[in-house]
C-alpha cells in the first residue's frame, strides 16, 4: 500500500491522510468539508484558524504536508493528526459537528471515571477485545500485557526516559526478543504500520513479550538506572532473556515462535472483519 497516498472514508467521503511522524495526518479541508455545509471549505477553514488560533495567539494544531490534490500532483496542505482533529472538531460551529462533539463529551466522562475506577479501563478493554473475534484465553494475556507495559512505562518515566525514547526503548526489547524491530515485525506479519503489533501477535509472542518486558522492569529496578543509556542496556538485558526462552522452547518444539500469522490470518476473514469494524464503533475514531 502507498501510505502517502492513503485515503479514509469518513461519512462516506474521502478524507486524504499521510503517515507523517509515526501516526496518521488528516486534511483539514476535507474535515470541514464533510462537517459543514460551506461552498468553499478552504475559506471557511480560513477563517476558522484565524479566529480560533492565530487571533487568540495559541500554537498552531496544523502542519503543512503534500497530499494528492484532485490534478494528482502533490501539494501542500494543512493537516492534523488524530487529537487534534478533535481539536478542529470542537472549533466547527454546525449540526454536523454537533453528534461528533457529544461523542468528545461521553469520552471524556469515560476517562474521568476510569481514572478513578481502572477496573472501567480493563472492562472496556475486554469489550473491545470480544468485539473483534478474539479467544477469552487471547483476550486474557493481552491484558496481563497491558498492565506488564504499564508498569514498566511507569519505571521508564520516573527514571528520565521521555518522548520518543520509549518507542527506542521498546525497539530494544523487542529486537533482542523476536531478532526484529516493532515496525520490522509488522511489516513481516503484513499488517499496517499505524497498527498495534501486539494485536497480531499469538498466544507465545505474547507471552514472550511480557517476560521480555517484566524482566526488563526488574533488572531496571535492581540496577536503579538513570536516563536513556542505563536504561537501555537494561531493556537489551531484558529482551536477552525473553530470547533465551524462545530459543529454547523453539529448540524442544521444533517450530519456530516468531510468526508471520496475525489477527485477521489467524481468525478468518469474514468474521474477523466484521469483528473488528464493531470494535472500532466501541472505540471510535475518524476511520
């Protein structure tokens, strides 16, 4: 797939997106167009931003990347990611926007409960899960992940690891594992990069996994490191044993643990489809 190329259908219109910085930036003129009645979104958008940014001297949600423009040439254009799509959202006055911005509303009342109930967060998680077709047994391990992650997260963020180091960090982990990088894995399972690689994964990478990462918690702790370095050797240290696992157990089965199978391969088709675009009504989002 041309992922510079990708376009979404949004209330059955084309929004064109590029992949830009690791996530997904969406036209802000096809946003507008889909959610107002305007005759020249250009126009409006322009004086949205005037009014609601540039007027009131707040940084700009926007950047300016090339997108395909109807004479198929690529031209710059203002885009945002997903947050601030939402953004954008809330600054259309239009009955169009209205479902979406009550929608913003329950999420955010969501989060607020979760915050102070987690168990809010793993139930909707679960539903989540159910909802794409997958096996309670699956659905299980991926939530033990998910709180291993957290964990470990927690520990890099009181210990000076910030922004993109986590996604570095994770690199390491997972590279020492499996033998291949986050985004080397997804594009070995043929799964799309803006997608989260441990949805694909099967029981034993999952499994895997965690230990690479809960190891890598507690070898952190032990050495009490500080800042990037030290915390990447133990993140090396920890995807070290995680490997060690694999290797022998790849040993004693004769088969290889590192799949090429991933969530819609593994499920079958039709249903795994149909699954996934109910979990995505639960979750919501532009697509």
């Amino acid at each position: 797939m041309a992922i510079d190329n990708a376009l979404v259908v949004f209330q059955d219109k084309k929004i064109r997106r590029t992949w830009h910085d690791n996530e997904w930036y969406y036209s802000v003129v096809d946003i507008v167009e889909v959610l107002t009645d305007s005759p020249n979104p250009r126009q409006y958008w322009g004086k949205t931003k005037n009014r609601e940014f540039t007027a009131l001297e707040l940084y700009p949600i926007w950047v300016r990347l090339k997108l395909s423009a109807e004479d198929g040439k690529l031209r710059i254009t203002d885009c945002v990611n997903t947050k601030n799509a939402f953004r954008l959202i809330q600054s259309i006055p239009s009955r169009k926007a209205e479902p979406f911005k009550q929608w913003l509303a329950q999420l955010a009342q969501e989060r607020v409960d979760e915050i102070q109930n987690p168990e809010l967060a793993q139930d909707r998680a679960k539903r989540y899960y159910e909802l794409k077709g997958y096996p309670k047994a699956w659905i299980d391990k991926r939530l033990r992940g998910i709180a291993v992650r957290q964990e470990l997260t927690d520990e890099w963020k009181g210990r000076g690891v910030a922004g993109k180091d986590y996604a570095i960090l994770t690199d390491e982990i997972t590279f020492s594992t499996f033998g291949k990088t986050v985004n080397d894995y997804k594009k070995f399972k043929g799964i799309n990069l803006s997608n989260p690689l441990r949805d694909h994964m099967t029981d034993w990478e999952l499994i895997l996994t965690m230990v690479g990462e809960k190891a890598t918690t507690d070898i952190t702790v032990a050495r009490n490191a500080r800042g990037f370095d030290q915390c990447e050797e133990s993140a090396h240290d920890g995807g070290q044993i995680a490997a060690n696992t694999r290797k022998e157990l790849e040993q004693k089965t004769g088969k290889t643990v590192v799949s090429s199978g991933n969530y819609i391969g593994l499920n079958g088709g039709k249903k795994a489809i149909e699954g996934k675009r109910n979990a995505e009504r639960l979750k919501g989002g532009l697509n």
